[in-house]
C-alpha cells in the first residue's frame, strides 16, 4: 500500500487515542493474524479485536504510522524496529 504523506513527504504520525473507530491497525498479533480492529478506547488502553476475532487491548497512547485511510502501523522503538508483535 502507498503510504499517505504530509508535508515534505513525511508519513503521518498519531496516537491511538487520535484515530477513527473501527480503523485497521497492522500488526503481527500473537493469534497469528496480521491486523486488529480499533473499536474503542477504555481508559488508558483500547478494545481492538483480531481478524480471527480475539480481544486486545493496546496501550492509548501508542504511536501509529498513518498508511492510508483508516490503517495504520504501530511505531516501534529504534531497537524493537525489526519485529511488531502485539
């Protein structure tokens, strides 16, 4: 997929708590899927479901990566850049 850019080319960066419901979140998750789906915020941590239908809760103030429309990848630490396990 293209990535959506801001100004100077740069991919757009946000927290959970700033993205639409219902967004697609690509990840690997440790049920073996590819992506969760934000459904909401509860507190300090999210309700996202897995395409095979299990609950995660990822932290709100997590940094995201916009990739088009409503999908997004997690941003990772400079070290842990190699893998994005959920």
């Amino acid at each position: 997929m293209m990535g959506i850019t801001g100004l100077r080319g740069i991919k757009m960066k946000v927290r959970l708590y700033d993205i639409p419901e219902n967004s697609k979140i690509i990840c690997n998750v440790s049920d073996g899927s590819t992506w969760v789906s934000f459904r909401h915020l509860d507190g300090m941590y999210s309700y996202c479901v897995s395409e095979k239908g299990n609950i995660y809760h990822l932290y709100a103030m997590s940094e995201l990566t916009e990739v088009s429309p409503s999908v997004y990848t997690i941003m990772q630490p400079q070290e842990d850049a190699e893998e994005q396990n959920v």
